[in-house]
DNA sequence: TTAAATTAGTTGTACATACAAAATAGAAAG
DNA sequence: CTTTCTATTTTGTATGTACAACTAATTTAA
C-alpha cells in the first residue's frame, strides 16, 4: 500500500522529530526538575525581569492562554513573580529562579550536546536554522 | 539578553516548527471532520486491512497506549473496527472510513499545496527528507 | 506440563497546548 | 464625560500524547 506520506508529508515528519527530540529534552532537563519548556521560560523571565506575559508569549512562539498556563505552574511553585500593571502583567525572577539558572544553563548544554553527538555538529545547526526559517514562514503566511 | 536559544535549539525550533504545520493542516482537513493524525491513521488501515495496533503504532511513531486511544476514538465513530485475534488486535476499516477515504486525500493534496506554496516545492521537500533522516537518528541513538 | 519470561494491548493519570468566551483595563471617538 | 473599541489576560473546556502499571495471551525453558 502507498504509505508513503508518513515519508514525505511534512506535518507528519515535523511531528515525529518533535516527539524524538522532546523525549531527548525531557531527559536532559530531569536535573533541574522542570520540563524543558519550563526551564527555558525561567531563562527568558531571569534575563528580562518584569516582561510581560505577551512577549513572553510571542519569543516562545505559544497562545497567551498557554503562557498564563505556565506562569501560573511557575508562580506555584515560586519560580516566578507576577506583578499586575493595569492590563498588563510584569513577570519577575525569584531567588529560586536565579538560583536554577546555572543549572538550567547546564541541562541547555547538555541537550544540544546530545543530540550533537547524534545528527553531528553542523547538520544539526543547519537542520535547526532551516527549520526556523521555514516556521517563521509558515507562521506569517 | 541572550535568548539566541529560541532560534538555535532543535528542541524549541522543531516543536515550533511543528505548532505552526499542525495549524495548517488541521484547516485543511476541516472538510474531513477530523484532526490530519486520525486522517492519516484512517488511510493506514484503508490500506492495509487487518493491520495491527503494534504495527500502526510503529509506522505512526506513537506510542501502543496512545494508539489504543486513537482506535478507541475511530470506533466509536464507526471509522474503525477491531478484531481481537489472541493477544493482538487487527484493525479493519469500515464501509464510513472507506467513503471518507476520498475527502482524505483531497485534504492530504490541499495540505502539501498550502505548505509548498509557502515554502517552495522544493525547499519544502528536502526539510521534510532532512527532518525524517534526523527522526529516524534520534529515534535509534 | 507447569512455571517463568516475553509480548500486545488497555487503563489510570498527567501534562502541554489550543480555542473560544469572559473579564478587565485603557484608548479613541462622539 | 460617556460610549465604544481594542488589547491583555484568564477561565472553561477539549485534544493529543506519554508513562507506568496492569491484564491477558503466547512462547520458552525446566
């Protein structure tokens, strides 16, 4: 039979390289106890402190409604500060947060050495600025 | 500060990359009344009546439990049937999903014109190569 | 020929994420 | 000013997906 879509349709490759590389990511960030997406949103609130919820929401490329989401598991667990502006809302770091930061910085390194190790070093970069381009792409369309 | 992460880590462009194609395609299987997984699932069995989970599963890349739940959804809407057969389970198409199969692969076509007229024929052909050659890596490593 | 190991599938539960609708605040227009 | 419009966030709800633990069937080995 002609399956050969699960080959060639990009939906279908994209989602699959997205599962494989997420386990990866899961595995690598277990020492900070978060899920990578996690870790990666403390990065961006410790080095903009008091960015809005908007922007946070635009660079991770994710719904408002996600984002409330996670700043809602962050504040939980004191990862992370809101501060209330009018219709806006500021989030901040907190001393666990800065804390975790080199140990987030530490799982990034070892995520991207991992898969490194596996795709080699400059398919890996090209593979993910070629990915990039065409998201941004696809996005604007 | 440094988010270069956002644009350099396979982890956040490919899930990215993945949001932005699963959008696109779960408009143009509007017409189909399903989201483009159970579409393509849908033509797996077409295909190959009497297929089982596991092997669905595998050409899926999803995981058994998850394969369950998508069967579990297709029967109940009588686009599915199963057959247990000892410890296996076959699944067989229906009368339904046979009918369907058509606007399914009207939806299929519609979805790899709508990417590649963003993305060019090409460009587009040779990601989802690249992104299957670095699945199928990731997934053995 | 029974006991142990393996395999296929299911179930409970959890998480990331989205959309649509509601709430709230601020800005613009009358 | 007050009404209307717009922008930001939140909430309710739904979906896709996974993992771990379980059940049931088959195979292997004692």
């Amino acid at each position: 039979m002609d399956d050969s879509f699960l080959r060639t349709c990009l939906f279908f490759t994209s989602n699959r390289l997205s599962r494989a590389i997420t386990k990866i990511a899961e595995e690598q960030f277990a020492s900070t106890g978060l899920s990578p997406m996690y870790g990666y949103l403390i990065l961006l609130v410790n080095g903009t402190p008091g960015i809005t919820q908007k922007e946070l929401a635009e660079k991770l490329s994710v719904t408002p409604s996600t984002l409330t989401r996670f700043i809602d598991k962050l504040e939980g667990r004191h990862l992370a500060e809101r501060k209330v502006q009018g219709k806006t809302v500021l989030v901040y770091p907190t001393e666990k947060s800065k804390e975790l930061e080199v140990t987030i910085r530490a799982a990034s390194r070892k995520l991207k050495e991992s898969y490194s190790a596996v795709l080699g070093l400059d398919d890996a970069s090209k593979l993910s600025d070629d990915i990039l381009a065409s998201s941004e792409l696809l996005e604007k369309r």
